[in-house]
C-alpha cells in the first residue's frame, strides 16, 4: 500500500491548540474541495504527490526527528483521502497524531478514529468557494466531529475567516454546531483571520464582534496563522 505524499518535514505548528509545539508534518497530495483561502494549492493535484509506503514514511519521519518532537501531522490536501494508508501506519507505529481535515469524508473518519489524538476539522462557510457550497458539506462536517469525540479525540473545530465574513453568519454556524455536536464543551471553534494579517489592519474590530458572537455558543479562541509570523513552513 501506498499514498500520494507531497512533503515531509519538521517544524512548529503554527495554528490552532498544538500551536507552538514541534511536529512532523506530513502532506497528502489530493484534495475533495477548492476553497479559495487555500495556502498549498499546489497540494490539491493528486498527481503532486509521490508514491511513498508506510516503511518509506517511517524512515523519513526518523530521519527529521528532533529532541522537542510532539506528534505527527497529516495534513493536505485533504488526508482523510488517504485513510487507509494513514490507519496502517498508526497501527505499525504509534505515534502521537494530529489530522487536519476539512470534515467532508465521514466514513473515512471512522477508520482511524481510534488512531489519532488530536483533530482540527475545518467548518467551511459559503463565501469560502468560488463554485457552490455543497448542502450537505455542514451535516458531514458535523458527523465526524460527533464520530472523532465519541472516539476520544481531542478535537477543535477551526473557521477561516476573511474581512468579508460577516459576523452574524459566524454566529449562526455557532449555534449551529452546538446544537449538532454531542458534547459541545468538548469541542472549542478556533477563529483563523485569512492570511496575510495585513487584511485586518481596517478590519480588527470585526474580530472581537465574530468571537463574543461565537462565544455565546462555544469556547472561542482567535489564532492567526503564526509560522507564516515566523516565516517557517
């Protein structure tokens, strides 16, 4: 078995809950969507990634690891494509994992809940795509939340953000993940304002009123993008 890796490397992860701790990170080639903050683009392109087996993955994960390390990292693209791959690899060996989804691919989830430690699940917004948003894209989102919880995961819902985001739509997706997850003290939104930063210098204020209107809902945090701060991958 084998799967389309684009990249593998050590660095500090630079958004959400494990911001700041030292992670390998491991990116999938293939993406399901086309949202129009993505940052590798480039990673959306199956064809982008090379054929790497659980051995191979294994041997360069060893070979970027550092003292400080805290878990692997896979992210995309979108690596709940690779399902499988990642299922037989956290069964070979056990490390500490985080997967960065964007929470569209429910039964895949299920395989390797019982794996990971930590999940960050992206709640994508309408004005997040240039060709439709997909109806039932929100009851996917919310169903492998409730599948990653009931499993243990520690788990964070992260939105994406733009100066155009309007901050009543923020605060109905709030309330509408409280009422659809299980266990909503479980599960903390992250606020990400869409890099570059440079955005937000007329537009602050927007992000104090989208995390107090978030707030009545949900523990809120607003995290930037800080490895691209630290310009580091």
């Amino acid at each position: 078995m084998n799967a389309p890796v684009m990249e593998i490397f050590s660095s500090i992860q630079g958004e959400g809950l494990l911001i700041g701790r030292r992670q390998i990170f491991v990116r999938f080639a293939g993406c399901n969507l086309n949202c129009m903050y993505c940052d590798t683009p480039e990673s959306r392109d199956i064809a982008a990634g090379d054929k790497t087996t659980s051995k191979d993955l294994l041997r360069k994960i060893q070979s970027v690891m550092t003292p400080d390390f805290h878990s692997i990292s896979f992210t995309g693209g979108e690596p709940l494509l690779q399902a499988n791959f990642i299922k037989k690899f956290l069964k070979e060996n056990q490390f500490k994992s985080l997967l960065e989804t964007n929470g569209s691919l429910p039964k895949e989830a299920k395989k390797i809940a019982g794996l990971i430690t930590h999940a960050s699940v992206d709640i994508k917004l309408p004005g997040h795509f240039a060709n439709g948003y997909a109806n039932d894209l929100f009851d996917r989102e919310m169903e492998v939340i409730n599948i990653l919880i009931s499993r243990g995961v520690n788990t964070y819902c992260k939105v994406v953000v733009l100066p155009s985001t309007k901050v009543d739509s923020l605060g109905l997706i709030a309330e509408s993940i409280r009422s659809e997850i299980s266990d909503p003290s479980k599960v903390p939104m992250v606020i990400q304002p869409a890099s570059p930063l440079e955005y937000w210098i007329q537009h602050s204020p927007r992000l104090f009123k989208m995390s107090e209107i978030a707030g009545e809902q949900l523990e809120v945090l607003t995290i930037p993008q800080v490895h691209k701060l630290l310009h580091v991958r």
